[in-house]
C-alpha cells in the first residue's frame, strides 16, 4: 500500500513523537533476504529492526562487557523507531495501529548479563509514552551470544492496525 501521508499531512503519531523530540527515520535496508515487514490480515509483523541511526550503528558488542546496559536501552528505543518506520512501510499510516501486540527484544549479552528485560524496557517504555494504552503489549526479552553485524540489541514487533 502507498504511504496515505503526505508533506502536508501528518500524522497524529508522528506529530506524538515530535513532541517526544523524535522523528520517524526511512526504513532500513535489509542486510539479508527478508523485507522489513509484512502484513497479514490486519496485523502488521516486523523483522528484526537493529538500532541504525543515520545509517549506523551507534555500538558494537556484548551488553555487560562492550555495552552499558543504558546505552543499550538506549538502543532498544532507536530499534522501535525504526519497526514503526517499516510498519508505516505497509500500512501507510501510523495512525491506523489500534494496538502493539507483541515485542521480542534480543540482547547480545555478555555470559554474566541477566538484564535483559531492563534493555528491552526502551522498546517498551517508547511504546507506552507513543501509544499509551494501545502501547501495552505482550513481550519477550532473550539474551543471545551474537546478533548481525555485532549489533547489541534487535527488537521485533507485530502491530494490530485497522
């Protein structure tokens, strides 16, 4: 579906996150053979989105050893802004989520690191301030040994939207 807005028209979920001092970024490109989100039905599923900022990635590593576990909330964060970038990829607007549905948040942790739900808490915490009530959500926090391109979080999301 073709983005519903336009320069003159934006939405009441993107004027929410520039009150939040935040804007949605472009999508980012796959770094393998996947696209960045699907819909089926009226749910919206994400990949993996990592925290690009500007292209980049702001850190590399093990939260726990390479990575402050506030960095790396930090990061959870920037990953949503770029789901709801992809969501918006295939909805058109971000105005039609009527609910976040489910996060899963992976960590590349250090063997001893067991805060995983913390450095998720930026995924869903972003959500909440984002969506309120429609932003609560089920959820996952998995520590894992290595995530792409040493990435120290990645964040997933399914949307409900109408």
């Amino acid at each position: 579906m073709e983005n519903q807005t336009t320069s003159n028209s934006v939405s009441a979920i993107e004027n929410r996150l520039a009150e939040l001092g935040l804007t949605l970024p472009e999508v980012a490109p796959p770094v393998a053979a996947y696209v960045p989100a699907v819909t089926s039905g009226n749910h919206a599923f994400t990949s993996g989105q990592l925290p690009f900022f500007k292209g980049e990635l702001p850190a590399v590593g093990k939260v726990g050893a390479d990575v402050t576990p506030e960095a790396a909330k930090e990061m959870a964060a920037t990953c949503v802004l770029n789901a709801l970038a992809a969501v918006k990829s295939v909805i058109g607007d971000l105005d039609r989520i009527t609910k976040i549905v489910k996060v899963v948040g992976f960590v590349s942790s250090d063997p001893s690191f067991t805060g995983q739900p913390g450095v998720v808490n930026g995924a869903s915490e972003l959500l909440g301030e984002i969506f309120g009530e429609a932003g609560i959500h089920a959820r996952s926090a998995v520590g894992v040994a290595v995530l792409p391109l040493d990435s120290p979080v990645e964040v997933e999301l399914v949307a409900e939207f109408s």
